[in-house]
C-alpha cells in the first residue's frame, strides 16, 4: 500500500526538516545503572534526580555516586507550583546534573530545572519556541513508562492553575545529554496504566503521521511505532512481565518522542488537554478516550494512511468513518482503557468551556490535517460522554 497518496501526504523528500536527538541513547533491559558510570566518567557529582514518589524509593538503581538530592513529589500533570518547588531545590543544590527520573511529568520537570536557574529566567519568559537563553547543569533523562517519548524531545509542559492551560516551553536547551532507556524499569507499571500510557505513544506517532507537516524522515519512525503498539501493547497489558513486551512498547515510545520534535501532535492531543488540566485526568488516559473520536474525524482526509494505522494495529482498514471510530473505539476498550467521560466524573456543564479551551491551542490545531470547529469538538465531547 502506498501511503503518501491522501490529500494530506507527507512533504516531499527534499522539504527541510531539522532533527534533534540525544546525544547519547543507551536502551535495554538492565542498563539503569549505566547512569552512574556516565555520571562518574563526566566528573559530575552534585546530582539532582527530580523524581514522583514511587521512582524516587528506587534511585538506587542508577547507581549514582556522589551527592545526590531528590526532589520526590512530582505531581501527575504537574503545576507551576510544583515546578518552583523543584526550582527551590535546584538553587540550593546547584547541581551539574539534572535526571529526570519517572514518566512524563518528571522527565518534563527535569529539563525546566535544568535550565531556568542558569538562564536567569521565569518560566513566563521561556514559554513557547526557543526562548531560553543557556542550561548550566547536564540533563539526563530515564523513563519509567512507555508512553510520552520525554526522554527524546525538547519539550516540556506544565499547568497554569490560573488558566487551566498547558504552558509549553520548546528548546533545544533543553535536550537530554543521555537519554537511558531501560524496559525492566517498565515491568511494574499496573495493566490499566501500560494500556493509556501505551495508546499516548500510539497518538503521538498517529498524528506525527498524518499530521499537515508530516515528512517522510519521521513517517519511517512513526509508522513502526504505531506497528511496535499494535504488535506489544496487549501483551504487557495480558503480561507485565513480558520483557520483550516492554522493550518493544519502549521503543514505541521513543519513536513517539522522535515524532515530536519536528512534527508534533494535533488534534488529539489537544482535545485531551483539557481532560488532564480542568480535571486531572492522567495524559495517557485522556488520550486513550479521545484517540478513536480524532482518528474517525481526520479519516476523510487522510484515508490511506488512516487505513496504514489501522492495518499496522491489526485491525480491518475501512473507508467508512464510523468503522474507523468502531475499530479504533474497540481496540483501546479491549485494552481496558475507560472510553467514557461520564465514567471519570466530567460534568457535563462543563463540555462546552472544555471545547473553548481545546479549539485555542491553535500550535497543534493548526496542524490537524482536517480543519476542526469549537463545535465539532463539543460534539466530539458530546460523543464521548
């Protein structure tokens, strides 16, 4: 199947595109403790892992050597006030390294503390492209879930309480100097988070794929994650302990952050948005609700690769749009993921703010391959509930 044929196919091969990566990437099971030998042969030794509560009981298996600070109480969707905690810490520490140490939220937070101390900074002055001025402190990155691809990009997003916005900061500052990639790491996620984590990856690699600045450099990484998922997600949900599982949901992940970078997400990601800052929905489980509604709203314009995505989960292609939400709707249930918005307590009062909210981020609005109105996102909500 050629898949560059739909309205929406990807740039030519000679468009610019700009690739940024880690400078380092260690992957595989058991290599955790590789963080500390990096650390010692840099001569870095005033460390500080940023950390939710559960992984900062287990720094031990980095392996760090030196004076090593924690900052443990990363917060799901973490808020700006969760960051100046973590900023509090890093100015009493001044640390020359900085690990991100858990999912998202973490590996987030860790690249923000990496930066805006030596920058000299707010994080008001650094939010959107490229704003931040110097890093002082070397970034290490290791994910615990497979889900967000942190570990790869130059992103960072926390909530504004005031606004209940996400506030994203991108700079190339901001990248990992190793990123290390240890599926055991995985293998105590609970079934019901590997299967959201596990369908954000898919999401990032779908709306890479079939986003209005798609490229065939990133379509080769997001088109074998989303085959990676559909290949290993069931089976670690079935079977946490499936090591090969896991590495291949790692890497899916990875690829998901690949993607991220010079393409980013669309429309999926920002209807989910408002599920995580107005009601503190977890990003993946957000996302795992509203995948098949956004993948069945592009499908009219993006039919080829809509069927790619599809075939390359093992499900039937369709052209039929109803039978893409089908499909897609019963592939994330089957994992166990929640699909309904009254089963998470979202009033239903508040869809319509919620759909005034997603239709502003217009940085990944304008993006989706199919013009998307407040009101067909309300209707989307309406769907879901």
């Amino acid at each position: 199947m050629n898949v560059h044929r739909s309205p929406i196919a990807s740039a030519s091969l000679a468009a610019p595109i700009a690739i940024q990566r880690p400078r380092v990437i260690e992957f595989g099971a058991g290599v955790a403790g590789l963080a500390g030998r990096w650390a010692a042969e840099h001569g870095l030794s005033r460390i500080l892992v940023i950390a939710d509560a559960f992984n900062a009981a287990r720094v031990d298996v980095l392996e760090l050597k030196g004076e090593v600070r924690v900052f443990g109480t990363v917060k799901p969707e973490p808020d700006v006030a969760n960051l100046d905690a973590a900023l509090a810490l890093a100015v009493e520490v001044a640390p020359d390294l900085v690990i991100g140490f858990g999912g998202g939220s973490a590996m987030d937070l860790a690249k923000l503390v990496a930066v805006l101390p030596s920058s000299g900074q707010t994080l008001a002055e650094v939010v959107g492209p490229e704003k931040v001025r110097a890093r002082g402190a070397r970034l290490m990155q290791v994910p615990t879930t497979s889900g967000t691809g942190s570990e790869a990009g130059t992103r960072a997003l926390v909530t504004d309480p005031a606004t209940q916005n996400k506030l994203a900061v991108q700079s190339l500052h901001m990248l990992a100097d190793i990123a290390i990639i240890d599926p055991a790491l995985t293998l105590t996620v609970p079934p019901a988070v590997t299967a959201a984590t596990g369908v954000d990856a898919l999401a990032h690699c779908v709306e890479a794929f079939t986003s209005r600045k798609a490229h065939p450099l990133i379509d080769m990484y997001a088109l074998e994650g989303v085959s990676l998922v559909g290949r290993f997600l069931a089976r670690a949900v079935e079977n946490g302990a499936d090591v090969e599982a896991r590495a291949g949901l790692s890497l899916a992940s990875l690829y998901g952050g690949f993607c991220l970078g010079p393409v980013n997400t669309t429309a999926g990601h920002a209807v989910a948005y408002p599920l995580g800052t107005r009601h503190h929905i977890a990003h993946g489980a957000a996302n795992a609700l509203i995948f098949p509604h956004t993948l069945a709203f592009n499908a009219p314009v993006a039919a080829e690769k809509t069927a790619a995505i599809l075939s390359a989960l093992g499900l039937e292609p369709s052209p039929h749009q109803e039978e893409v939400f089908g499909a897609a709707y019963g592939y994330c249930a089957k994992l166990g993921c929640e699909m309904r918005l009254s089963a998470l307590h979202v009033p239903r009062a508040d869809l319509p703010e919620m759909a005034r909210e997603a239709h502003a981020i217009r940085r990944l609005l304008d993006n989706n391959p199919r013009d998307i109105s407040r009101e067909e996102i309300l209707a989307l909500y309406e769907k879901a509930y």
